[in-house]
C-alpha cells in the first residue's frame, strides 16, 4: 500500500468575493465568505482601504470562530486602491456619499467601481492559488464577463430580499409600465407579470425607463450580465455585530414584557438632519414607549441632536437602547418583547419576522407610510389607509383605559376672554365672531429725549 504522504495533496476550493461598497453589502458578503471557510474553502475578499476598515472585525470574529473548526481556513482580505475619480480622499464607501453631495459625487463613485474592472482582471491573473470561483455583487455587472475570461465561474450576491428581487426582475423581464399606458397617474396600480401570486405596485413605485433611462440601462445591464452568471446568492440579515452589543440588547429586551418595545432602525444609508434627529428624539420619548433605536456611525455625536432629557432615558437602558453601527437586527425581531418596527422602506431592510415576533402590532416603512395616505390616531389607537379604489381601511388596535396603562393627562378647561387678563381690556379687538375689520384707534406715539442729548449728524 501505498504511503499515503506519497499522494498529491487537494487544495481547498479558493473563492473570492467582490462585495459592493456600502455596509448592506459588505458585511452579509462577510458573513457568507465566513460559512464557506468554515468548511473549508480558500476565502478571500478583494475590497479598498476603507472597506477593510469596515470589515476587519467581522472577519476576524469569523476567523477567531473558524479556529474552533475542523479543517476551515482564515479568511483573507486582498486591499486594492480606490480609483482615481476626484472623489475626497477617503471616500470609498457609499455611506459616506450623502444627499448634500449632489448628484456629482454618485456619478463619479458609480464611475470609480467600473474602473475597477482593471484590478480584478488583474488579481484573477496572478494570484496563487489560482481562483476558482467568483462570488461578486449585482452591481459589479462586469465581473461576469471578466470572470468568464479568466474559465471561473461567477456567482452573484443580491442584497435585497427575495420579494424585492422578484419584482424586480418581472420589471425588468417584461415591462409591465408600457402595457399599463397609464403615464400621467402616479398612484395607478400596474400588475406585475410572471409572480406565483397577484402583485401591483403603483405607478410611482416603479422603475420608468421613459423617466429614469439612465437608472434603467444599468439595472438591465446588471439583471442581462446576472442571467449569464452560475447562480445567485442571497444571505440573510446579519448579525455581524460585537457579541457584548448582542447580549446586553438581548438581556434588555428579556426585562420587559411582551409587545413593548419600538424598534427602530433607517437603514446604513439614510441620513438626517440635526432637527430630524431631535424630532425623533422627542417622539420616543412623548411616547412613553420602550425602544431600541440604531444609529449609524455618523450619528453618534449625539450632543448636536439629543433634546433635554433625553439622556435619562438611554444612560441606564431604562426606557431606551441605543446601538450604534450594525445592529442585530434578525435577533431583535424574534423577541417577544418587540411591539413595532419603524424603518425607511429600503429593499434589504423590508423585513419578514420570525414566528416568534407574532405579537409585533405592525411594521411602518416611512415611504409606505406617505404613499399609502396612512393616518395614525393614537389616543384611539386606530390606522387608516386607502385601498386600491380611494376608500378608507381603518385598524383599531387593543384600547386600554387610563387606569390601566397608569397615566394620567392634562386637561385643559374653556377660558373665556373676560378671565384672561390684559386681554380682558380689549375685547372690542377679540370678539367672538369677527364681523368686519377690526375698529380703527388711535394710538399716541412719543420719544422723550434726556435734556442735553443733541440728534447725531
């Protein structure tokens, strides 16, 4: 027999991942990268300097729980440099290209991840072991083709949900807009084609090549180069987040009772203003609700925004807990402490809770919440929205009486005008029904001057 030290050795199977160049991508990338280390696989993310900034403690979370394993391997991040596009220097993330930027600033960042078609050429060219098999972000349509050239199969990440991604691609497919020929009404609902199930969006809702070419070229071109691919892969949300951040909201979220808690989160990338921020701020805490509130990086200077008080609640994770970064947020829903999600409509935050979240009252996406006319009456604890024919639907939820919820409020009884004083002496001017314009007076207007003082020249 044969000693087995005479046979050839395997090599792992070596992948690599190109995630896009925003947290919603590049984290669940990293998550991905970690499971196919776990059992084995070569993994290596090919990312720029910042966005290794970004990834590094995800990565080596996966690692350090990877060394437990047997047989997996360390993920590696290969660094390449950020394209020249006049960008500021270290603006790599799209994060960190906001609404007051301008258009400019995503042209030239959507430009500078084209330009990156060169490296990956490159890196597929020389590194060793060879690769042998791409898993690259939707949004990197040339990687298909450059991939392709090189005899590695691609793989596509898709960051948004299922639900999303599928009527997506029945717009892409089959250009429901044009059969609908409905162009001057924004709110009119266009079935989309080809689903296991009926689905309309509204007009405004949709991607209209006739309005948004430019928009629509790309999407057709990332949807024509991921049909071309070896297949697609989407991860679930994940919980790429400090374990002590994980326990502590966890521990909170036990220690209140069921259906409490508002959770809230916008989304990586949407960005408020200081007022914003306030506004929230005083809503949580008027409320009188729980909450767990997520704030991205760039929020955390929290002395610009933060109203008076407002610390009382969140210093001792009494009423309130803050996060800060990438939340757990597939956790947080499952919890039977969670009564409400708050969130900003995107794709991948358009969440589907777990069985054990069935006590959540009902999730509000801020788009939703505008496009659907929704009116939300607190003291009656009711909602209205419109249905697809212009009438109203209204939602009563569990009324509680004051007694029962320990509050109590201020009332405020009818003053009349003779009771108010000051006013009292003018009521000529403040009648009860304004007949005509009120009366003309007379009014003596002096300046007395001290003797002596003369008018300046």
């Amino acid at each position: 027999m044969a000693n087995t030290r005479d046979e050839p050795q395997l090599q792992p199977l070596h992948i690599l991942f190109l995630p896009y160049f925003a947290p919603g991508h590049l984290i669940p990338v990293t998550d991905i990268a970690g499971l196919f280390a776990a059992r084995g696989a070569m993994c290596t993310i090919l990312t720029t300097p910042v966005n290794t900034d970004i990834i590094r403690p995800a990565v080596d979370r996966a690692n350090a729980a990877n060394l437990r394993g047997v047989g997996s391997q360390p993920i590696v991040i290969s660094v390449l440099p950020f394209p020249d596009v006049g960008l500021p220097p270290g603006m790599e993330n799209l994060k960190s290209v906001t609404p007051s930027h301008g258009a400019e600033y995503h042209v030239k960042f959507v430009q500078a991840t084209q330009l990156l078609r060169e490296p990956f050429d490159q890196f597929l060219a020389t590194t060793r072991p060879r690769v042998d098999a791409v898993v690259s972000d939707s949004f990197f349509a040339w990687s298909t083709d450059s991939a392709a050239a090189h005899g590695v199969p691609r793989l596509v990440f898709l960051g948004s949900s299922v639900f999303a991604w599928s009527c997506s691609e029945t717009m892409l497919r089959n250009s429901p807009l044009e059969a609908a020929n409905c162009p001057d009404e924004p709110d009119a609902l266009v079935l989309l084609p080809g689903l296991p199930h009926r689905v309309e969006l509204r007009r405004s809702q949709m991607l209209d090549p006739g309005t948004r070419p430019l928009e629509w070229a790309f999407a057709s071109g990332s949807n024509t180069a991921d049909q071309k691919s070896f297949g697609e892969d989407m991860a679930k949300r994940s919980n790429a987040c400090s374990p002590d951040v994980v326990d502590d909201c966890l521990r909170w979220l036990n220690t209140k009772p069921v259906g409490s808690v508002v959770y809230i989160s916008f989304g990586t990338l949407t960005s408020f203003s200081l007022a914003e921020h306030r506004e929230i701020a005083r809503g949580l805490d008027l409320s009188g609700k729980n909450f767990v509130w997520v704030l991205s990086g760039s929020e955390d200077d929290r002395s610009e925004w933060m109203p008076d008080g407002f610390t009382e609640l969140t210093g001792n994770n009494d009423r309130g807990f803050l996060i800060r970064g990438w939340a757990p947020q597939t956790l947080i829903l499952s919890q039977p402490a969670l009564g409400g999600f708050v969130t900003h409509g995107g794709l991948p935050s358009r969440p589907v809770p777990s069985p054990k979240s069935k006590d959540i009252s009902v999730i509000l996406g801020m788009d939703w919440l505008m496009e659907n006319g929704v009116v939300i009456n607190c003291g009656d604890k009711t909602v209205s929205l419109l249905n697809s024919i212009g009438g109203h639907i209204v939602f009563q939820g569990d009324k509680y009486t004051l007694l029962e919820i320990g509050l109590e409020l201020n009332s405020l009884k009818e003053v009349k005008i003779e009771e108010i004083p000051v006013v009292n002496e003018f009521q000529d001017v403040f009648p009860k029904e304004l007949p005509s314009m009120p009366p003309d007076s007379e009014i003596e207007f002096t300046i007395d001057l001290i003797p002596g003082t003369s008018l300046p020249k």
